[in-house]
C-alpha cells in the first residue's frame, strides 16, 4: 500500500546486519553507497566522524538523517558520562533544585544512580583517599574507550593499580588519551540473584532531539545473565564468567546456551519480580529506571550539538542491587543489532522498525516539505 | 446437609484424621498455653479459651484444614446406604409396605422359622469369626459392599489392567536402560562425594552427572499411543450409531456438554472483568486493576482457603499470586516442613539413584533451554531431587490409578520381603516433568515453599495428567473432551485435519500432558494455573486447547499434511489464554 508522496528513500548502511537490511527492504528502500545522496544512513561510529568532521566539508541537506549525534560521546564514553552527571548534579544542587535533596548521610536521594567512579589516573589521589576510607571493598577497571567487556578487570588491593600512580606521575605533561584512561568505579557487590545468577539490564533508548529533550524507550529490553553462580568471594575475583554480564564475554563460556544466549526479556523479569516481591516495588524500580535515563540525558542535554539531522539509539545498561535500587552503569552508541537467537532477531528487528517509524514517520522523505517533520513523544 | 458426602462416616472419619494430624498437638499446645494466660477465668474456662484460640487466629486455621481434607480426601465412591435401606432395599416393596398401612418393625423372616442365632447373624463364619473375637455385632450390617481399595484408584477393570501393563512397559524400559549401561537403580555416595554435593547444592547445573547415555523413559508421545490402543471390552458400540467419534480415543467415559461447562466457569464469562486481561497496563487502572488489588488484599487477608478459590476464579493480581495459590492449596510451610525438607536432601547426598540422572536430563532437555526458564534451572532440582525422595508423596497413590513400581535387592528378584518402592515416592519421571515445577518459580523465590506448593499441586492434580483412569479429570477423558468440543464446535476443521491425517489430538496431547507448560508465555501459564487451582478442575486444559484450534483455524484449514499442521501450531506464546477461553465457551 504505497502511500502519495511515499518516495522510495535511499538508505546507506555500514553494517551488514540482517534486522536493518530486513527492515529497509521491507519498506521498498534503495540501497545507495555512504558517498551518493542518501536519505537515510545507519553508519558507524568511525563514518559518523568523517560526516562531522570539519576538513570533510560535508553539509546534510534537509532530506537527510543519520543516525548518531556527532559528539555522542559526552554520554557514551564513560569517563565523559560521569563527568557530565557529577557536573548535572551539581548545578541542579547550586540551582536550590528538589531533585537535588539530600539525605542524612549527604546522598543524594533522586540522583545517586551511578556507582561512585573515579577517572585514573587524574583522579588517583583522589580515588586512594576513598579506597582507605574502605578497604575492603572491590573496585572494577575499565578502560574508557573500549566496549564488550574488553579490558575490564576487579581491583581490591591498592597494589594492583601501582601501575596507574607511576603512569600519572612520569606523564604529567602529556594528557593521557582514552586508549590509557581508566574509570574506577565501586562494584556493585549486592546485586539482585535470580535463581543465584547475576544479570544487567540492557534497554534500548531513542533520542530524536537534546533540546528540546525527546526521547524513547522501548519496551522490549532484556536482563543477561551470567552462566556461572554469583560468588562474592575474592578467589573468584579473576573468573570474569561470574561478573561481566556482557554477551560477548559470557559467549566464550562453556555453559553458554545457544538457544536463549542467557537472555531473558524484561516482561519475564516484571513477571517474577511482582510475584517475588510485589508490584508497588516492581512499578518503582521501573520508574526509577526511567528516571535516571530523563536524568542522564538532561546530564548531557547541553553539551551534544543537538543536529537536526541526527538520532541516536542507545543501549542503556542497568544494575539492579537486591534492594531493587537499579544503578546505571554505562551507555553505549552502538548497541550490537547482531543476533544470538531466534527471539533475539525478533526483538531487534521490531526495535528498528519502530525506530524508523518514529524517526521517519509514515516513510515520507524527512523533511522533503521543509518542515521539520513531525515528532511525538509517547 | 445437603452433600451427601457430609455423612455421619466421613464427618468421623474427617474428625478422627484430624485428630491423629499435626494441627491437633498444635492445638492442644495453644489451648494449653491460652489457659495460662492471665485474662482466663475459672468460671469461663471453655470460653476464655475458645476466644483466645479465634484471637490468634485458630478458627480460620481449623477451617482451612478442613477445606484441605473436603479437596483433597477421595470421597466415597458408593454412597452411604440410606436408612430406609436398611429397612426395605427395593422400592417396590417399601411403597408395597406402606400402602398396606403397617410398618414391620422386626426384621422378616428368611426361613420358615428362623434359628435364634440368624437373628443375630446369618452367616455361620461370620459367627464363628464373631464368637472368637469375643464381641458381638448388634448392629445391622451395610447393605452395600464397602468400595474395595482398588476401585479407589480406578473401578474400571480393563483401565486397571491397561494402566498396569503401562507401568510394566516404563519398569521395563527403565530396568533395560540399567542393564544396558550398566549402572544400578540406585548406590551410596561415598562420603566425599556427599560432601562435595552438598557445598553445590545451590548450583547443581554446573557440573551434573554424565547425560549422554541417560534418555527419558518415555514422551508424551508414546503415551498418547497406549491411550489410543485402549478399548472398552465391554462396549460392542460400532462407528454406525448416530453421533460416530472422529476422534482416535475409543473409551467411553462421560464428558461434559459446553452447556455444563459454561455453567462451571461461568465467572469466566465475557461480561465479568479478568485478571489478566482488564488489568493491562493499556487500561486505566481505576476501571478494574485498583478495586481488584484492594479486594484480593482482603482476600489475602482473610487467609481462608475457598475465599481465595472464589475470588481467583477471576485470576489472580500478579502480586498476590504466590500467596493466594498457597491458601488454595492450604500450603503453610512450618519449621517442622522445613526440617522434613533438610531430610529429604539429606537423603539425596546419601543416595545417588537413577532416576536423578533422568530429572537432570530432563531439565537439561526443557527448562535449560528454554528461554523463559533457563535462569530457574538450579531451583529445578533442588525442588526435583527431593521429591524423587519423599515418601509422602505415595499418599496420593490411594486416589491414583497408578501403583507405585517395585523394585527387588540384588538377587531377591520376586521375593516379596526384599521389594522397596521405586524411586521413593513412586513417581518416574518421562520427558517434560520437570515443566511442572518451572513456572512456579515465577511465584516462589524460597526453594523449600516452592517444594510444598509443587508437592501439593502435583498430587491434587498433575499426577492425573499421565495415569490411565476413567476419572472425569484424567488424561484419557481430558482426550476425549477435547475430541468431543472440537468435533461438536468445529466439525469443518476436524473433518479437513482428520481427512488430511492429522488427528487433533495428536497435537494437543502434549499440551494437555504439560498442562501447557513450557508451551505458553510464562505470564499465561499461571493465569490458566489460576483457573484449574480455582475451580479445582483441569477441564480448563482441552477448553484452552480447542480454542486455540479454533483461533488458528483459518491457517489449519488450508493445510495437507501433518506437518503443516504442526508448523501452524508450533508457537504458543504469542497467545492470550483468558479471552480464547472465553471466545470457544461463550460467544457461540
């Protein structure tokens, strides 16, 4: 059924995934290469530089869309996300806003929803003060550039970061590049087991606009499991199976299942939690999630040049600790629209589609009629 | 009095079970420990008593004990004779009697002159038996025979001796499965391995038992085959007669009409809201979910098994689910339960049996795998392991057709004093069983009160689901509804699947056996769960399933093989159970 003024739109693609290809050919879409006129580009990260990028002279005309902001990484890198929230909070706190209230301990109560980080090794004095304050916690490394669990590993003695304190002596001059920076931040160490297994969170969110903010959250997420019991215990420390949730780690484990990939959709784990701990306290912990994405986007609002031709779907990942406190733990631009399993492809297809369908609705050229086409926040 | 299973008997019976039961001393220990208390006075000693016992609530314990034995005790399958059968038994000759205007009084003579020891007893072994017991029976005897133990479990012989020569065949199969891999039903953990069990016992998963060899016993499949193959010896019926069955089960055993069902789940009809349809999170809440919430926490409050019953007729709020189905089920885990537990897996670090290694495979083969349950796979056999092991479970083996298998000490074979029952609680496990257990993880986070609500729903209810009988919630008469609706409300269909090959029930079978486990997304299982604890009935099952035929029916009707049957209903869990019940039983 071809609508009138239903132009066939030209899309560009870098990456050859079914449940996007699947998805244009679906709505009788060109393909086009990266340097013709396209309409539509889902490009990757390294594309989306040489778009923006100043010597490239490139202008997106008014027909086009594309799917990152150019300076996404204000929220996707993790250093840069903390920093930006750790400044968010204090704004809101010097503005005399509620959401900035304190408890009796100096937490705050709406906007305590990263884990406390340090970057190193800027921060590493700073970090050694709050690791004697308490010994005995565990800390976890990563590097800031990197994704999928690379480079991650858990620290609970002062010794296994000498490296860091050295490095931020000798190279004071230099500023470090993301490639050696890390971000320390406190381990979740009580986090919410089901049938003993840890998991995250992974919620895919849409952003069409910074300022004003819209945004989207689907409702389709998934909770990923560990393939291992969860053990607390510092000899486990080095059993990366046990901590890192990330598919592409827990891949390489033996008791990986190729049928379900250790993923359980988030309507499954609405179902055990109300009936486990009742619904007040499932609808809150949902909430509470929504709520510290809103925040985490406001966080960034101001930094990220808001381009009119730019959306961005982002792979939001949670914690949720036994308290059913969700922690948000990091925010990545390109989350894998690779496909383990059956449901999985399911999933991430209708995740596309509905996104085209909100970023270009009723598959009308994007603003072909000079108008900024129109957007709904539902 | 109006049921008349609430006779004098079973109300002695009732009492006299409940004396010998744990609340009893529980019982006697709070009346000891009222009286003590210093607001009771001598004068009102009963009364002072009896309020403090309703204080603490007593009342509603006593009465939920009740209730458990009113669901769960076989009633009495020949009724109690009636008092004016002990006078007169034929009715002819009572109204002959009184139309003559007397009333004998004394018993009538069969003799001419009847011997004064007849008046006391007929039958001269019974008086030989009398006179050496010492006691003398003065009272008249019942005119009908007492129901013989093996009618309990099935009063239809040709069942019985199908159902026997089933268990003969899984006895077989499971013994040449031993011989075959040389590995016995059963042997002693050396203390080491005990140890290392018990210190994974909350991981059993990780590193399970070799598998490779082990395969289920047997599939609802070959099940279905054995049902088929039963006939009615008695039952010369031929396929001319006026309503000839399409169907392949052969056994005539009554089934309800629609019209008897509608009655039945009438709370389920289309103009009544449902948990679980109108509670979405689409509807605005004032409409149903918040009155709903606030009547089912007085439900819960309450904590009276048929309260709970009636209000889940209607479905339960998902949060109130794991408490309202253990008050249907009158399932109150104690410290004594939870010792009993700790035995019971004491007993599964000591023995290492062979139908462990099923279970493991099975779950391996199911819930592993499966993408709702995987994450429950190590409750699984904290729940299963033990249940292989429980002893009370046999109990239920007086209502079931079944009889436990037996098993003989090495080289004892046949010799009765050497047998033991096997596995413990007579249940063998075939491929599937452990879906029974899996979405009641979705209620229950404590392994222990995930045992006992399991325990009491599988001897309530699931133990019917793979028994042959002809009681009207077993497997073969749920076959034989589901036949009949389909047949009666979708001819057209059942006619194309049948001419195409396809025999219905050759899909549905497996659903039924489940009781759809495994089949449904895991928020529809419970909500069809709630029905069959609700209205204490699994009829629920064939409804579900010839509605979800019907549903699908504009697909089945184009396709020409099995096959392609299969494929249409190969994926379940898209399916909304409550609003395709309501369709196939209310909108026609």
């Amino acid at each position: 059924m071809q609508r009138t003024g239903m132009a066939r739109l030209k899309y560009a693609c870098d990456m050859d995934k079914s449940v996007l290809l699947n998805n244009f050919e679906a709505r009788g879409w060109v393909p086009v290469s990266p340097d013709d006129d396209w309409n539509f580009y889902w490009a990757n990260v390294q594309s989306i530089r040489n778009v923006f990028s100043i010597d490239s002279g490139y202008r997106l005309t008014d027909d086009q869309v594309i799917n990152h902001f150019p300076n996404h990484v204000e929220l996707t890198r993790k250093d840069l996300m903390v920093k930006n929230i750790k400044r968010y909070r204090k704004d809101l706190e010097k503005e005399g806003s509620p959401l900035a209230e304190k408890d009796e301990n100096g937490r705050f109560i709406h906007l305590d929803f990263i884990p406390l980080t340090f970057m190193l090794p800027a921060d590493y004095n700073l970090f050694v003060e709050e690791f004697r304050k308490n010994p005995n916690t565990t800390w976890i490394m990563k590097p800031c550039g990197k994704a999928r669990g690379i480079g991650i590993f858990l620290v609970n003695k002062l010794s296994q970061l000498k490296k860091w304190s050295r490095d931020s002596k000798t190279n004071n001059f230099t500023p470090p590049t993301s490639k050696d920076t890390y971000v320390i931040s406190k381990y979740i160490d009580n986090p919410l087991l089901i049938g003993g297994k840890k998991f995250d969170l992974r919620l895919y969110v849409l952003v069409t606009s910074f300022r004003p903010l819209k945004c989207y959250m689907y409702r389709l997420g998934f909770a990923r499991f560990c393939t291992v019991k969860y053990n607390a215990s510092v000899n486990e420390l080095d059993n990366m199976f046990v901590h890192l949730t990330n598919v592409s780690i827990q891949k390489q484990g033996e008791d990986y299942n190729a049928v379900h990939g250790g993923k359980w959709t988030v309507q499954n784990l609405r179902l055990f939690l109300e009936g486990t701990r009742g619904k007040e306290v499932t609808d809150r912990l949902f909430d509470e999630i929504n709520w510290q994405t809103v925040h985490s986007l406001k966080a960034v609002s101001g930094n990220i040049s808001n381009d009119r031709h730019c959306f961005e779907c982002y792979g939001y990942d949670y914690i949720v600790d036994d308290n059913l406190k969700p922690w948000l733990i990091e925010v990545n631009a390109s989350p894998s629209l690779t496909s383990t399993t059956s449901s999985d492809r399911i999933m991430k297809y209708r995740l596309m589609n509905d996104l085209i369908n909100i970023v270009i609705p009723l598959d009308r050229c994007p603003m072909s009629d000079g108008t900024k086409y129109h957007r709904k926040n539902i | 009095m109006t049921d008349p299973n609430l006779s004098k008997i079973f109300m002695q019976t009732l009492i006299e079970d409940l004396k010998s039961s744990k609340i009893f001393t529980d019982l006697q220990n709070a009346a000891q420990i009222e009286i003590t208390k210093p607001g009771v006075r001598l004068s009102e000693l009963k009364k002072g008593v009896q309020a403090g016992l309703i204080h603490s609530g007593w009342d509603k314990r006593l009465k939920n004990a009740v209730f458990k034995y009113l669901q769960t005790k076989p009633r009495l399958q020949y009724p109690v004779t009636p008092p004016e059968h002990a006078k007169e038994p034929l009715l002819y000759l009572r109204k002959a009697q009184k139309s003559s205007g007397k009333v004998s009084t004394k018993p009538r003579l069969q003799y001419p002159v009847t011997p004064p020891e007849h008046a006391k007893e007929p039958l001269l072994y019974l008086r030989k038996a009398q006179k050496s017991s010492g006691k003398i029976s003065t009272k008249p005897r019942l005119q009908y025979p007492v129901t013989p133990p093996e009618h309990a479990k099935e009063p239809l012989l040709y069942l019985r001796k199908a159902q026997h020569a089933w268990e003969k065949r899984i006895l077989k199969s499971l013994n040449s499965m031993c011989t075959e891999l040389n590995i016995p039903l059963a042997r002693k953990r050396p203390e080491k391995e005990q140890k290392e069990m018990n210190s994974k016992w909350t991981e059993l998963g990780v590193e399970g038992p070799d598998l490779t060899q082990i395969r289920p016993v047997y599939a609802p499949k070959d099940f279905l085959e054995v049902i088929v193959g039963i006939q009615n010896p008695n039952y010369h019926g031929d396929n001319n007669g006026f309503f000839p069955l399409w169907g392949i089960v052969q056994v005539p055993v009554k089934v309800k009409s629609i019209n008897k069902l509608r009655l039945q789940y009438s709370e389920m009809a289309i103009n009544q809201c449902q948990s679980g349809i109108d509670d979405s999170t689409d509807i605005p809440s004032e409409l149903f979910d918040l009155d709903r919430s606030k009547l089912g926490k007085k439900v819960v409050n309450a904590n009276h098994g048929p309260v709970a019953q009636e209000f889940s007729k209607k479905g339960c709020p998902s949060s109130l689910r794991a408490t309202l189905w253990s008050q249907m089920l009158c399932v109150e885990v104690d410290d004594v339960d939870k010792l009993y537990y700790e035995q019971l897996k004491t007993s599964v670090l000591h023995h290492d049996l062979l139908v462990d290694s099923l279970l493991y495979k099975d779950v391996k083969l199911t819930a592993t795998n499966d993408d709702q349950y995987f994450v429950f796979e190590d409750f699984l056999y904290q729940v299963l392991l033990p249940f292989s092991r429980d002893t009370f479970v046999l109990n239920h083996f007086s209502q079931n057709s079944a009889t436990p298998p037996k098993s003989y000490i090495r080289g004892k074979l046949g010799v009765e004093e050497f047998s033991v029952l096997y596995p413990p609680n007579g249940v063998i496990p075939f491929h599937g069983f452990a879906m029974y257990v899996a979405p009641l993880c979705y209620l229950y986070n404590d392994p222990v009160i995930l045992y006992y609500v399991f325990r009491e729903i599988y001897t309530r209810y699931f133990y019917r689901l793979h028994s042959i009988s002809s009681h009207h919630q077993g497997i073969v008469a749920l076959s034989l509804l589901f036949e009949v609706l389909l047949q009666t409300h979708e001819p057209e269909l059942f006619f194309h699947l049948k001419t195409v090959g396809c025999q219905p029930l050759k899909i549905a079978f497996k659903w039924l056996v489940r009781a759809f486990s495994g089949y449904l997304s895991s928020d529809q299982v419970l909500l069809l769960w709630d029905r069959i604890l609700a209205y204490n009935s699994l009829e629920i099952l064939p409804v579900l399933a010839v509605a979800i035929f019907s549903f699908r029916k504009t697909n089945l009707l184009k396709v020409q093989s099995y096959n392609a049957a299969e494929a249409v209903l190969a994926d379940l869990t898209t399916l909304q159970v409550i609003p395709l019940i309501q369709l196939s039983l209310f909108s026609k």
